[in-house]
C-alpha cells in the first residue's frame, strides 16, 4: 500500500537512513492504482507514496517539481531518477538503474 502525503514535511518523514521513495503524483482523474504489495516484495528498500495533486500542499508540487501523472524517485530529499509512467515493469527498471 502506498501512503498518502499531502505535503513536504510528510514527504521528508519517509526518506530516513537513506530510504528511497517512489512518488506518484496524479492530478484529478488521473489516479492509476498500482500493484504496490506486489512491487514491495520484489523491490526492497523502498517506500511508495501517493501525492493528490488538487488536495496536497502545492509547495510540495513546487520545491521537487513533481510531474502529475508520473512517478518520481527521491533518495536523501533530492530527486535521484527522470520521472517515470505509472507502469509497474518501468518501476522496477527504474528501481534497478538506481540500487545497482
């Protein structure tokens, strides 16, 4: 299950001890629902969040430039891969680019 954030200050409290985070930021109609237990097994290390765009803090939006519709990761509060479509096969690949 991803967790909802709704700000930055929710953002940063899942990046401890190095954690990579996999943020997906829909704007309104365009929620993809995701196999994120699915993708938790096989992915470890990485905590998945979910940022609705028309209810969420746009600073957020703001400070890391999320892109509605795609996926952004974060390790350390910097974003550390191109944003990608929610596509669980482009995930893990993106996954594999940055945990070697």
């Amino acid at each position: 299950m991803a967790k909802q954030i709704t700000n930055v200050v929710e953002l940063h409290g899942l990046m401890p001890d190095d954690k990579l985070v996999a943020l997906f930021a829909y704007a309104p109609g365009g929620k993809v629902d995701l196999p994120y237990e699915d993708m938790s097994k096989s992915l470890p290390r990485i905590e998945f969040a979910e940022l609705n765009l028309e209810e969420a803090d746009m600073s957020i939006a703001d400070e890391y430039q999320v892109v509605p519709g795609l996926v952004t990761f974060f390790r350390n509060h910097e974003i550390v891969f191109q944003p990608v479509p929610p596509v669980p096969e482009i995930i893990q690949n993106a996954y594999h680019g940055i945990m070697g």
